[in-house]
C-alpha cells in the first residue's frame, strides 16, 4: 500500500513539476490548484471558446445530470447550501496531474472539450467513491467504480456521447493501471460504439440516400433560403449589418470554415496575370478580368496556409466585399492603431483625448452625456424614438458599470446637462475589456490549429471583419463605439437565424421567409457543406476536391457521397426540358404525353372545354363520348379548319341532337405517329397502307392540334424539302426518274404546308401552361438539387454531341 500511494505522490509531483515550468508560464504563471479559464487572449494552452473552464475544488450538483441513483441520500456529501461538493485536496490534485500528464502524452495543446470532458469524468468518479462509503482517494478507485459512473451516464446520455465518455473512461483505466496508482487494476470495458458517420461503400450509401430524412438535407441551402441572402444586399441599412452580410456572402463564395473566414486579413487579396494570350482574348471576349484572384487565409485542421482562387464570375464579388468592408471599418480601424500607439494607456477616441493625456487631464476634462452618446455608447434598440432615449440608456449603461455623473448643470431650459471625465469614459472601456471573455487587452486575435498545435496571432486592425462591440446584436443591446471586437461565431449565427433565440435574425428583421412561410434560417457550415455535395455530384476525384475544399484529410470527402446520390436521384423526377436544334428532323416516336412530360409544358385552347382543351394535347379520348364531345367543340371554334367533312353534312341538321348523332357514327380518331386517322383502323386495316405517314394526302388523316403534332409536321417538312433538294441535284444525270420523284414529293409538300398551317392555327389558339409551377414536389428546392440538374444536362448534351461527331 505503501508503494502505492508514493506511486500516486510521484505521479502528481512530476506533472505539477511540468505545469509549472512549461505550462504556467504561457498562462500569466497560473498557480497549480486554480481554475483553468479557456479564454480568447490567453497565448497558452487555454485559448479556447470562452463558456469552457475546469473548476479542481467543488462540484455544483445543479449543473450534473444523474450524479446519483434515485433511491440514494447525498446530504451528508454536501455543504450547508445543499449544492455544492467540495473536492479533497489529493483527489483534486490528482484530476489536475491527469489533465497534465493528457497535455503531455498529446504533443501539442488538445481542445477544450479534450480535457473539460475527462475533468468531469473524474468528478462523478470521486461522487462515486463517496457514495459508497470509501476514501475519495485516486487511490481506491476500483472497476467497480468506473461500470458505476458508466451505468448513470447511460440513464441520460446519447448513444454517440455516452461511446465518447467510456472511451474515456478506458482511456483512465490505463493511465491508473500503467501508473500503478490503485490498489487494484481498474478495468473497464467498452460497449458502446458511436454511430457511423458515413460508409464507403456505394451500396450502403444509395440505401442511406433513399431513406435520407430531412435532418440531412437541411444541411443543404434552399434555393428560396439563397435568393434571401441576395435581397438583403438592398435591404441592410446599419454597418454592422452590412459587413456582416458581407461576412455571409464571403462564406457563399469560399465555402470556407468559420474560423478560416474570421480570420482572413485586409490585404489577403493577391492578383495573377493572365499569360497566355490565347485565354486572355477569350477572357475579354466574355467580359470576364485577364487576372486570377487568390485569397490567402490560414486553413484549420492541419491545411497550413493556403490560397482560395476565386471563380471568375465572382471576382467582381469579392472585389467589392473587401472594398466595402475596408471602408466600413475605417474609423474603427483608425482608433486601433491609435490605441496601440499609446500603448494602450488610453482607449478614448482621438477627437477626445487631450493632447497631454495625463492622469490630471483626464480627470479635469470633462464630456457631456450627449458627446457620450455621439463617441462612446450609444444604444441600438428598436424602442428608440427620440435622443433623450439614447441618453438615457446611455447614462444606464455607465451607471451599471460603476460610473455615476461627476457633474450635473441645470440649463437655461431648466434641464440637466450630465457630465462625465474623460477618465470615467476610459475607464468604463478598460473595464468593458477587463469583464468579457471575448476581447483581449493588447487586441490581438490569437487562434490556435489543435490538429497539429499551430497558432497565429492577428492584430485586430488587419483583420477583414471587425465591429463596434455589441453592434452585431439585433435588439436589446447598444454598441461601444471605440472598442472593436472580432465577429465571433455566436455573433454570426444569431444573424442568420441559428443563435439562442432564432425567431431573432437578419430575415426575420426584414420579413424574408421561405415558401413554407417560415422565415430562413442558414448554418455557417451549411455553404461549405453544399459546396461539398457540388464537388460530389460533379465525381471529382478525392484528392481535388479536399485540394479545393483547403482539406488535408482526403478521406472526409465519403461524408458527402450519399448526398450526391439523393440530389442526382431527384433529378430523374424533375422536370426538365432541352430542345436540340441540331436535327434536321424529329423523331415520329414521341406521344403527345411524352412531348409535355419533356418539356413540363401545356397549351390550353380557352375556347375548348377544359376536359377537351387537355385531350387535344394527350389524345385522351377513352369512350366515344368523348371524341364527339371533342369534335363538336372544335366544330364550334369558328376560326379552327377541322372536320370539314362534317361541316357540309351537318349543315342540313338545325337540331343539336341530330348534329350530334351524325358526329357519334363517325366520330373515330385512331391515333397515328403522326396526326390521327377518322377511321377503325384498330379493327379493319389501312387500305391505303398508312401512306399518310410520310405526308401523303389522305381523306382519313387529320390533326387534332395534339402536342407533338406541331414538331413533327416540321420536322417532317424539312425532311421533304431535303429531298427535293437531292432530286434536283440527280435530275441532271437521270432526268426522267427525278422529275417522277419531284411530281410525287412537290405533292406530299404541298400537303404537308397545308397541315403545317393547320398545326399552326392551333398552336395559335393556345395558351402555354407550365406544370411545374403546378408540382412543388418536382421543382428543385436546394442548390444542389438544381446543380445536379444542370450537371446532368451537361452530360447529356455532351454524350449526343460526341454522337452526332462522324467518325473518323
């Protein structure tokens, strides 16, 4: 026992040891036993999101789920509050040495989350001793001990979390075993796996594709969502909130990371000339620079320092993004420099520092409410109506924090002027910076890459998108004019509809919803995630796309596989139509049905009855109600030639029943390749041997102004005129067999352009309908759906012209 416990001492004193030479001194020599605070200006191993922090010394039991079972008593565990366990001193001692001795074995600084998690594994490991009755020492920690704070975690934790906590849960077994620190070897077994993210196989993800639900597609930017975000370029109307949309637009065009966006500098535009001649004539010829245009930004999870060439269609873009944003910030800018050049010794904007700022002047000189609301605060509530509301929110603001007025005068209009010093001012903005987590004191954004422990510093002058601090809010807030602050990614998601509140966002502030009625909400990650899916659809290989995406990991790419099979799926349900003009003849293959299913189109004859109007188009006449129905109709359309036939034999009948008798006997409309036959050629054949079909004159054929009749007499027509033209061309070596062809092809052309003038005269008639507007569910909703869309096509007009290439 003996040798166990110097094992544990030992094991503590060397990683105290190592916490104190190496890692403390990064950290404003942080002593051993206190809180480590992860925070935005540390230049140590705790630069980190700001809500993250291990406390050595106490446990709250408000915050813990499941730290106890429900049948156990804990308050002889507890102080007098009734909420807090305090931590004994070896055990805390211990928790701290872990965490050490986890920075150690890691070679480089890991996440917050990497060390918060296990620090509170270890917490319910020390409840757990104390509940059963033990000493809370490292040292009896027990398999026991570790399947009990497994089996709570289970009661409440999701499968993904809870595979994530036994893994490290295992990973403290090892150390107290190699370490030789327990009584007895602790042992703990995983049973729970997280969940796959992705499968490589191309089976599992079709199936995956097919039963994707709709959590895996709001990944994916509506095109509606899209369209919003463009309109607000005209509806933004503060500063804050136009860089910020600048900041979103950016994110659309890079499809970058939030924290390689947040990072990007001033001058990180570079240019490259075109130097081939060639591609610079074709350039201007398209309207397009003779310059490529390079970002270079810092890239996270060990992609180093990169460069993101800008589409040409975008540069324009981009060009202006930096351009308006630079001079958005100018004066912002202006007043960091300025307070870097005194050292930081004053934070008051230029205009009001004196010229000697000492201590003294700061204290005499003296600044009115007013100029407070004109330099320093001033609050950007929706409840303002009038300046007096603005001085006083800001009086409540500085009253708040400490600062009351130094002197009040009474005006010649019997109100009170309130007056500040200068030094009240300046301290009232050290005081803010002091307070918040987010901003650092020397203003210098610091960010740290823990996938290879890399960190970079950038003052906050050169960084793209800066704001006065609390302008990003939306309501309730105010904005500290001379203090600047980084956008940090709370700040940009409550602007796009996804922070706390989320009925608070750009779109909701300016009514901009979705056709579902909701008003548009878009993750940060959610451009960078279409991007992908792009690059999917697209089958670029693995190693260009992470090459694209500013990716070191090649692998990555397989999470996005199974939704470039859903997109390209929906894709055969979407219509879609592309005429090829190229032909000089069409096919007599396609129905009526076909030709609107191509095109998704439909035109509507207003003077037919509705029911008849949509079967000239399909040639849906089932009964021969039906057809009688439709020809008297059309009998009825005085400016429509058709059924002629009839109109000499009706012209006797005066009653309408009787009409309609005559009509019902001869009221056959078999349907041809090419225009419909007026008799039962389904029963008794054609003793004509269906001439008609190459334009012959038949007193059978007709048009019934059907959707794919208009197409095919064209067709049909050049092909006549085609050969005729050959005719001509052979007539002067066999004269007499060309001018017998002639004969009989000038005839079927003739027939032919009377039926062309016929398929006109309906088509004139009609009015185009288009069904897509009619089938939400066809229409492409998300960007990638209408980029599949368009990939396709490209392929298939690809595929046909290597096709109709002769070969060689």
């Amino acid at each position: 026992m003996k040798e166990i416990q110097e094992n544990l001492t030992l094991f503590i004193s060397e990683q105290k040891s190592y916490f104190e030479t190496v890692l403390a001194p990064n950290e404003n020599n942080l002593k051993w036993g206190e809180a480590w605070i992860y925070n935005r200006s540390s230049k140590g191993f705790l630069i980190g999101p700001t809500n993250a922090g291990v406390n050595f010394k106490e446990i709250l039991i408000t915050r813990s789920k499941a730290l106890f079972r429900e049948d156990e008593s804990y308050e002889h565990i507890v102080i007098e509050d009734g909420k807090t366990i305090l931590i004994d001193t070896l055990f805390s001692d211990f928790t701290q040495a872990f965490l050490v001795y986890k920075l150690r074995q890691s070679g480089k600084y890991p996440s917050a989350a990497s060390l918060v998690a296990p620090s509170l594994l270890l917490k319910r490991i020390y409840v757990r001793l104390l509940m059963s009755g033990v000493k809370p020492s490292p040292c009896n920690i027990s398999s026991e001990t570790l399947n009990d704070t497994a089996e709570l975690l289970a009661t409440f934790r999701k499968q993904s979390t809870l595979a994530d906590d036994q893994t490290y849960l295992n990973g403290i077994a090892e150390v107290l075993r190699k370490k030789q620190i327990t009584y007895s070897e602790p042992e703990f077994m995983v049973t729970v796996k997280r969940p796959q993210r992705a499968s490589t196989k191309k089976v599992r993800e079709a199936e995956f594709a097919e039963g994707l639900g709709d959590e895996e597609n709001e990944k994916l930017v509506e095109i509606q969502d899209f369209l919003n975000v463009v309109s607000l370029r005209n509806l933004v109307q503060k500063d804050s909130e136009k860089i910020m949309l600048n900041m979103t637009l950016l994110l659309f065009v890079t499809a970058w990371r939030f924290e390689e966006l947040s990072g990007i500098t001033i001058n990180a535009l570079k240019r490259l000339e075109v130097e081939d001649e060639q591609v610079r004539k074709l350039l201007k010829k398209r309207g397009l620079h003779t310059y490529y245009l390079g970002i270079v930004y810092q890239g996270k999870k060990g992609a180093g320092m990169r460069t993101h060439w800008v589409e040409p269609l975008a540069i324009d873009l981009v060009e202006f993004i930096f351009k308006d944003t630079i001079k958005l910030t100018k004066n912002l800018r202006n007043q960091v420099v300025n307070c870097r050049g005194n050292n930081f010794k004053t934070l008051l904007p230029q205009e009001l520092v004196p010229k000697e700022s000492t201590v003294v002047n700061l204290n005499e000189a003296e600044i009115e409410l007013a100029d407070v609301v004109a330099h320093i605060y001033e609050s950007t509530s929706d409840s303002i109506r009038y300046f007096n509301d603005l001085k006083r929110f800001a009086k409540e603001k500085l009253r708040k924090a400490g600062f009351l007025p130094h002197r009040i005068v009474k005006n010649r209009r019997k109100r009170e002027d309130q007056f500040y010093t200068l030094k009240q001012i300046d301290d009232f903005l050290k005081q803010t910076i002091t307070k918040s987590k987010e901003l650092s004191a020397d203003m210098i954004y610091r960010v740290r890459d823990s996938s290879n422990d890399y960190s970079y510093d950038v003052e906050y002058e050169k960084l793209l998108f800066i704001t006065p601090v609390g302008s990003t809010a939306l309501n309730y807030s105010g904005m500290i004019k001379p203090l600047a602050t980084p956008i940090w990614y709370r700040y940009l998601s409550a602007y796009l509809g996804m922070g706390i509140n989320r009925n608070t966002s750009i779109f909701t502030r300016y009514n901009l919803k979705t056709k579902n009625g909701e008003f548009t909400k878009i993750n940060t990650h959610m451009p960078r995630h279409n991007k992908n899916t792009f690059l999917a659809i697209a089958d670029v290989s693995e190693h260009l796309q992470a090459m694209v995406m500013g990716r070191a990991d090649i692998k990555q790419n397989e999470r996005y596989q199974h939704l470039a099979i859903e997109e390209l799926a929906l894709t055969t349900d979407i219509v879609s139509y592309h005429q090829d003009n190229s032909c000089t003849a069409i096919s007599l293959s396609p129905t009526g049905v076909d030709q609107v299913k191509n095109t998704g189109i439909i035109g509507l004859n207003p003077d037919l009855k509705l029911e008849n109007a949509l079967a000239q188009n399909l040639h849906t006449f089932t009964t021969e109600r039906d057809r009688t129905s439709f020809i008297t109709d059309m009998l009825d359309d005085i400016d429509l030639n058709i059924f002629e036939e009839f109109s000499d034999e009706l012209a006797a009948f005066q009653n309408d029943n009787e009409k309609r008798d005559i009509i019902r006997a001869h009221s056959d409309l078999s349907p041809l390749a090419f225009g419909s036959c007026m008799r039962k050629i389904s029963v008794i054949e054609c003793p004509f041997n269906i001439m008609c079909q190459d334009g012959t004159a038949c007193p059978y054929h007709t048009l019934t102004g059907r959707a794919d009749e208009a197409d095919k007499v064209a067709s049909l027509l050049k092909s006549i005129e085609s050969e005729i033209e050959k005719i001509n061309y052979l007539e002067i070596i066999a004269r007499d067999e060309a001018d017998e062809l002639l004969e009989v092809l000038n005839a079927r052309k003739e027939n032919v352009k009377m039926l062309s003038e016929q398929s006109q005269s309906f088509e004139a008639k009609k009015i185009p309908v288009n069904l897509q507007e009619y089938d939400a569910k066809k229409k492409p909703i998300r960007l990638a759906t209408l980029f599949a869309v368009e990939h396709r096509t490209n392929e298939k007009r690809a595929v046909l012209e290597k096709l109709s290439k002769p070969s060689e």
